[in-house]
C-alpha cells in the first residue's frame, strides 16, 4: 500500500507525573502525562527505553493514510488538513505541551475514531474521516499560532494556486494521457520546476498523484455502477486492466473486485463477469 505520509499522535497518560524521553531526528524531548507528540512517516522517531525508575505509561496512537482524508489524491480543502506536517518539527515543536488544552479535545475524537472501526460502512467512513478532519483543524489552528508557520501556509498556497490550471485539467482530462511536459506547461514552469513544486505541495510524484487520483474515480464507478471492470479501467484512464488492478491494489490495498464487494454489499455470485 502506497503510504507518503502516516501522522502519528501520540497522548502520553500515565499516573507517574514523571516525564519520558522521546527521540524525533536527531533531536531528542522530554514528555509528559497528556502531551501530544505529532509527526509524520518521513520523520524517525521513537521513544527511548525507559529507565529501570521509570513506570510504563499509556499511549493513545493514531496513525492513518493521507487517503483517509482525501480518497486517493488531495484537492482544494483538502491540502490544508495535512499541512501541519510540513510544520512540525521544521518551524512548530514536535510536542504539544499539556498546557496548551488540547489534549482532552484530541483524545475525545480519537475515541470517536476507534468506535467507528473498523469502518466498513459508508456511515463508518463517513464518520471517521470527518473526526479526523476535525482533528486536522485543531493542528492547523496550533500553527497558525506561530507566525513561521503563518508564513509556510501562506507560501503553500501561493504554490497551490501556481498549480490550479493542471489541478483543473486533470478534473475534466483525467482519462487521458497527461504528460509532465504538458502538465508543467499549463502551470507556465518548466518541468524540473514543476516536479519540485508539485512534490512540496502534495507531497508526491505527478505520476503517483495522477494514479491516485485515477483510482478515487475509479472507485466511484466501482461503487455506484455495474460496469465491467475492464470498461471501469479504461474509463479512469489505464492503458490496461492488469496495471490498473496493480496501481489499484497499491492504493487501496486491495482489488477493484473485493471493493466492489465491500462497498455495496454485493456476494460474489451476484457480480457479473469482470
């Protein structure tokens, strides 16, 4: 499965007031009970072993796909949600201290999240990507306490919109071949220029963004018709079924087929031959 970005957050409850050490890079904290540590799957991190003193604490981890936000590739509102994670550690601290009141916030979505799991209705999902949204909102709101912050949003969405007319294209030319050259054309950049910035604000290859934003059309099809899958490939622009049930799998985790079947409910026997 294609995962270019897993925030984590962690909540550190233990009765023991005494804090732990937690190693994000090179650079290493300390953490307490109701902290809240933020980062993202391009950052190694860990939390150093305990001292023979120390007691084992609770943690409250949430980890999830950019996918779960967006279906397959970000637009619109949607760039915003996860640009904290461009912030984080770069010009806003890894930690949120207790102090700052949003631990109990968090934790109450968090809770929410887990009760929807595993997610496998349309009301579940529904459900779970907007509590995480809502928790997105309450990180962007945390940065944009700090001015650094204020001003790498600001750069962000410049760049967005240096990207709009691609980003349009790609909404009503998605079944066709869309080339970098021709991709970095619209945005009036050269194609280096264009990769670069493309990369910094989706956080992805052209190619890996165009194929998930195929496969998020792709499952609608899958979802709310009974074309043949072959049709289904072409109609969401791959050259052939076989790499399109390959990409598919990458995004999704699993076969245009089995989605079919979990998102309408359908047995087996019921689908005609694909």
């Amino acid at each position: 499965m294609c995962r270019y970005i897993v925030p984590i957050i962690s909540k550190w409850s233990s009765s023991n007031p005494a804090s732990w050490v937690y190693e994000v890079e090179n650079d290493c904290c300390e953490v307490g009970k109701n902290d809240i540590i933020v980062v993202g799957d391009r950052i190694r991190h860990r939390c150093l072993p305990l001292s023979a003193s120390q007691k084992e604490a609770r943690t409250v981890v949430l980890s999830f796909l950019p996918h779960t936000v967006h279906q397959g590739a970000p637009l619109g509102d949607d760039f915003q949600y996860l640009m904290p994670f461009s912030t984080y550690g770069a010009v806003v601290p890894n930690v949120i201290r207790a102090r700052a009141g949003l631990s109990r916030e968090i934790l109450d979505l968090v809770d929410r999240v887990r009760r929807e799991l595993p997610g496998d209705t349309e009301h579940s999902r529904l459900a779970i990507r907007t509590y995480l949204k809502m928790i997105l909102l309450v990180l962007v709101g945390h940065c944009s306490e700090y001015g650094e912050a204020r001003a790498a949003f600001s750069k962000q969405r410049e760049a967005r919109e240096r990207l709009a007319p691609v980003f349009e294209h790609l909404q009503q030319h998605y079944d066709e071949p869309v080339r970098i050259t021709h991709a970095a054309r619209l945005c009036a950049v050269s194609s280096c220029c264009f990769m670069n910035l493309f990369k910094e604000v989706t956080g992805q290859s052209f190619v890996a963004y165009l194929n998930g934003f195929r496969v998020a059309k792709a499952q609608g099809f899958l979802s709310t018709t009974d074309k043949p899958i072959s049709e289904i490939s072409l109609e969401s622009g791959f050259c052939t079924q076989s790499y399109f049930g390959m990409v598919f799998r990458r995004v999704t985790g699993m076969t245009p087929l089995a989605y079919r079947l979990q998102s309408t409910g359908a047995d087996a026997a019921t689908i005609r031959p694909q």
